[in-house]
C-alpha cells in the first residue's frame, strides 16, 4: 500500500484552522480607532446635512425652523459661491502646476553633483518646513507689504517700487505663497523618482545618439510620470483646503476676490452666523470633492498598477 | 565598419588614486570580434565605457576609425552598445525601442519601420514588436537591446556582460547566436566578460586584463597554450591550471620529497634556483599508487572526485605536503575514489616555467 493511494485525486488548498475567529483577533485592536473615525468624521458630517436643512442664524437664538432644500436653492443661485469656486479652482491648479513645474526644474539641478549640494538642497527644502501660518505671514510683511516689503525694495531701482501687490492681485499673491511653499515638495517627490531611474538607461539613451533635451523628453519625462502624477494628486488635496494662507493675507478680500470655498463657508458660519446656508454649501463642497477625488485617486491607484519592469 | 585602437588610454577616477585602466594599448582590426576578459575590478568594463564615451579618457587616445575620440559625445561616435540589464525604455514598445536609435538621427518613418521589421525578423521578435519590455524574458530582452544595436549598423559593437543575467542553457545558445551575427555583419565589436568560457569560444582575439593593465592580447588558443605569464595561465582554463612554486634540483625541479624529471630543453630556461612550474589538469598522467611509484611520478591521495560524465576531476593534495593542492583531469568513470593514493606525471612537454617573482613566462 503506498501513501499516495489513500489522497483524493484532486489537490484542494489547505484551509488555516479557525481563519475567521484568527481574523477578528487581529482586527480587534484596529475597531477603537475605526469607532473614533466615525466619531469624528462621520457624525459631523450627518449633523451638517441636519442643519443644512434648517434656517439657523447663530445670534437669533430660536430662529432655527426646517426649511427643506431652501439652503441648496440659495447655494446653487449665489453668484458669490459660484465665484469662490472658480477661486478655489484657479488657486489649486494654478499652485500645484506652478509648483510641480518649478519643483521638477529645481530636482533636475539638484539631481547633478556639484560642491555644496547638500546645503542648497537643505536650503530649497525649508520652505516647506515652515508653519503655513508663518510663511504666510512672511510673504504679506516681508516680501509683499507696499511701503517695507522687499519686493518693492528690489524693484525701486526700476522705477516700479509703488505697488500694493496684496491689494492688487489678491488671488495671485496667495498663489505665490502657496507655491513657495509647495516647491520643495514637488521637488523632492520628483528627485525621487529622478535618482530611481537606472544609469544604464540614460547611457543607452546617449549611445542611441540622444541629447540632453531628447534623453528628458523621450526617457526621464516617461519614467517620472507617476511620481508626477502623485505629487500633482497630493498637492491638490492638500492645497483645495487651503485656509490659513487667505486667512493670514487677505482674509479672502477685497469683497471675495481671493477667497476659496474653506474660507467662503467659514465667513459665512462665523461672521455671517448663517449656519443653514454655510452647512449647506459643506455639504455641496463635500459631495464635489468626493466625486472629483474618486478621479484623482483613480489616478494614484493606475499609476502604482503600471509599474514598469 | 572601422578598427578601433586603444593608444596607451588611461582612466583615474580620482586624482593620485590607481587608475582603472592603466595605459591600455589595444589594436583591433576592421571587423574583428575582440572579448575583454579579466576578474571583477580588472578595468574591462571601464575600458569598454572609455571607447563608448562613458568614461572620459584622461590620458592617451581612443582612436575608431583613425578618428581620436577624446572628448567627443557617445552620439558622435558612431557605436551601438548592449548593456548587462538591456537598459530598454521601459515605456516604449519592443518597436520603439528599436527604432529608437533611428529616430534620434532624424531618420524617416518609413525607413525606421523598415529596419527595425528586417532586424525583428532576424532575431525572432516579429510577433513582439507592440509589446513593452516588461512582458518579455530575459532572453527576449537581450534579443531587443541586440535589436536595438544592429539597426544602427553602427561602426563597432560594444557589448558588456550581455549574456550574464541569463540561464545557463539560455547563455550558451545565445552565445552561439551572437558570434554567429557578428560573422555575418561583420561589424567590429568589442565584448566584455568575466566568463572565460565566452572569451575563448567567441572571440577572434582575447585581451585578458587585471588590475586595469593588459596581461595578453592574443588568440583564445595562443592565450591556452602560451600564456605570458603566471596571472593569464591560472585564469585561464577550468579547473585551473595548477601552479608550484618549487626548489630546482640536478634534473628537474623538487616537489615534496619526489623529483619532477624536466625535459632537458624546459630545464635549459630556468635561471634562478627556485621557478613557477604550470601543469594543466589534463597534463597529469595518473597510476594508481598502489603499483609503486615510478621514477619522477609525484605521489598524492585524492580529496574529492568531480564526476562530470565525459571526464572525471580530482582534487587532491600531495602526499609530502597536504598544503599543496592538484587537481587532475582524468577520463571519466576511472573508478578513482576519495583517499585514494595516485601517482602523477606529467605527460606533457608543453609545462609552462614562470619567474617566480615576477611572474613572466621563462
């Protein structure tokens, strides 16, 4: 009698003993955090739908009455929000291009030997160190302010010392700021992906008869694709809820020229104490975001899938 | 097609620092196949990236086709190199990949397509010209970036290590192939390895380097039966060659306690009273130890025996001195087992004598 005689024909996957009881083990630890989660976020949010359906205002103590979908009729009819939107998108575009071009040119310099590189790298990195509230600050005192800013010093020389620049390009002023600080980030991500690119490629490139220019469009620009395309996904989910940097400049002034949904939605909430229509406007920002972020993280997942070989 | 000629070409990575390839002086003829051989960190690769403008040549001159390359780009110099990785673009398709080199010297669709088709034909990627990289073998990869290199119909072929990140059965099939292709083109190519067995069977001529300085430049055979010194004569050869250095005596040389008869036209080289004696493995006649000695056999017990079918290797270390090791190669089956007492001859005129100190050929 040989052993293989008594084995049923077919090979079936062994089954770990007890997986499920095992699994509820492992995951137990994880449920306080999960519960807090909820907490947090999720009930919040509920709330929010609650009083967007309500006419609430905060000095009018009793005034809140169900209103029904009222607050959405008024959000979708205000040409303000409609204008605070555009803003949003302008600025979180505009400084996550801005930056990413600019943070790809600094991790192409970065990414040759020369003396003193570690120091300028430090040096290029520390923009993004610093509190947002502080480089805001910075930049509307130090850089921006019309009578000591250093801009304006700079450019007294050149008979154009005069400008308010905060008063004049409000939204642009803010963008600056936000690609100051955005720089180093997209840079690092990009130099990243610049040093993982294997030597013996680009010295192909340049056997095949490749210049400089042809060896960055044809082969580099390829491979930082994804990590392009991360930094880009990144910085927008950070920067499309950008606060502190309108609050500390421009306070999303003049009128609501600079302001961006965040900011619109807290003016309403706490200077115009309308609760109704500020929940509401949430809860439209909220359902926008989700549709436009299941894109964007799409976009993350295929780039990690087509990893190249 | 042109001759490439290494003119005492020097490369010092850093300042004061022993250079990786010390004053290499090379001359390979129109359309030759010459393999740079020598162990890791003997300046081959270097020197093959000094020809592809890689590397900068600090002292001495690189010359392809007359023309001295110092200073001029890899595009300028008319090369096609194949890399150990491949080095293939990873998001391009097999055919881009091809073409590419076609496309960077402005060369039309039309002909582009053309070429890279003739050359996917040749190496067997017609079916794979839409795939990318990644969903390749190993041995289709090498067959792009070869690709990839013939389009070009480049001057000189480079080729570092391309066969090493393949399986044996793969190497030695491809090895085949490549000789084969570069016969029929007729392109110069230069091809580096650590693998002596691809130096001796794919090039016409074999430079052997160590410690970035030439040690021979000669034809597999010339570099097997004469090599110029201690160095070429122990890397080339599997197993290696088996190198003593020993006392002379009257009439041949002392090896442990017996004395190793010396024709008396080998002896008539030796100058000193001591001399580096090379016996090739398949140079050693054995008896068996039991039947007495012979008259100038060298006594030893086997250690281990390498069965491998067509013959037999023995390792085995002598009976004076158990520091010494040999090594035989015998008929296979001989029926030779560990502990056994052997007795060794050489059966050879052809011994090869070295200096000692400095290791040159006598």
């Amino acid at each position: 009698m040989t052993v293989t005689e008594q084995r049923p024909a077919e090979i079936v996957p062994r089954q770990p003993a007890s997986a499920g009881r095992e699994g509820w083990i492992r995951r137990a630890p994880l449920l306080p955090a999960l519960i807090f989660t909820i907490i947090v976020t999720q009930l919040p949010f509920l709330f929010t739908i609650y009083y967007s359906l309500q006419s609430w205002n905060l000095v009018r103590p009793g005034s809140a009455q169900f209103v029904g979908l009222d607050n959405y009729v008024k959000v979708f009819t205000d040409s303000q929000f409609r204008g605070v939107a555009v803003n949003t998108v302008v600025l979180t575009a505009g400084a996550v291009l801005i930056s990413m071009v600019l943070g790809l040119a600094f991790a192409l310099l970065l990414d040759r030997q020369f003396r003193g590189r570690g120091f300028v790298r430090t040096l290029l990195i520390t923009p993004f160190l610093i509190t947002p509230v502080a480089a805001a600050l910075l930049w509307k005192t130090v850089l921006f302010d019309p009578t000591y800013g250093l801009i304006n010093f700079v450019l007294s020389p050149f008979g154009a010392g005069q400008t308010d620049w905060i008063s004049a390009f409000p939204l642009t002023s803010v963008m600056v700021a936000l690609v100051w600080q955005w720089t180093p980030f997209m840079m690092l991500l990009t130099l990243a992906g610049l040093q993982s690119q294997p030597h013996d490629v680009l010295e192909a490139a340049r056997v095949d008869g490749a210049g400089s220019f042809a060896i960055f469009r044809e082969v580099t620009l390829p491979h930082l694709r994804r990590f392009i395309e991360l930094g880009i996904v990144l910085g927008a989910i950070y920067l499309v809820n950008t606060f502190d940097a309108i609050y500390m400049m421009t306070q999303g002034g003049p009128g609501t020229a600079s302001a961006n949904l965040p900011f619109y939605i807290y003016q309403r909430a706490f200077l115009g104490f309308d609760i109704g229509q500020s929940a509401a406007m949430g809860v439209v920002v909220v359902i926008a975001t989700i549709i436009v972020s299941t894109f964007a993280l799409r976009l993350i997942f295929r780039s990690f899938q087509t990893e190249e070989g | 097609m042109a001759d490439v000629v290494f003119d005492q070409a020097s490369r010092v990575y850093t300042a004061g620092a022993k250079p990786a390839v010390n004053r290499l002086d090379l001359e390979i003829a129109e359309g030759e196949f010459v393999v740079l051989v020598g162990p890791s960190g003997s300046g081959k690769s270097t020197a093959l990236r000094m020809l592809a403008g890689l590397e900068e040549i600090d002292d001495g001159e690189i010359r392809i086709g007359g023309r001295n390359m110092v200073g001029v780009p890899s595009r300028d110099r008319d090369i096609a190199m194949v890399f150990q990785n491949y080095a293939l673009y990873p998001n391009k398709t097999v055919g881009d990949n091809m073409a590419f080199p076609l496309k960077m010297r402005g060369v039309d669709k039309a002909t582009q397509q053309e070429k890279v088709r003739a050359a996917a034909d040749i190496l067997g990627l017609t079916d794979y010209l839409d795939r990318k990289p990644k969903a390749l073998s190993g041995g289709q990869r090498q067959r792009v970036a070869m690709g990839r290199a013939i389009v070009r119909e480049p001057q000189v072929f480079l080729m570092d290590e391309p066969l090493s990140n393949l399986d044996a059965k793969m190497r030695v099939s491809t090895r085949t192939e490549i000789a084969a292709m570069q016969r029929r083109l007729g392109v110069t190519t230069v091809y580096v390895t650590h693998d002596q067995v691809e130096a001796m069977t794919m090039g016409d001529r074999v430079a052997l380097l160590a410690d970035g300085k030439l040690q021979q430049f000669d034809t597999p055979a010339d570099l097997y039966d004469k090599p110029a010194n201690a160095f070429v004569a122990g890397f080339i050869g599997s197993p290696a060659m088996n190198l003593f250095t020993l006392p002379v005596s009257a009439e041949g040389v002392r090896i442990g306690s017996s004395e190793l008869r010396l024709p008396r036209e080998v002896q008539s080289r030796i100058s000193g009273d001591r001399v580096t004696l090379g016996i090739r493995p398949e140079q050693w006649g054995v008896a068996n130890g039991d039947g007495g000695a012979s008259a100038g056999g060298v006594k030893a017990q086997v250690d281990v025996v390498e069965e491998l079918g067509s013959d037999a290797y023995l390792y085995a270390h002598l009976d004076d001195d158990a520091q010494t090791a040999v090594v035989v190669r015998t008929a296979g089956r001989s029926g030779a087992r560990r502990g056994d007492q052997i007795v060794l001859t050489p059966t050879s005129d052809e011994l090869h004598l070295f200096d000692p100190e400095s290791g040159d050929r006598l």
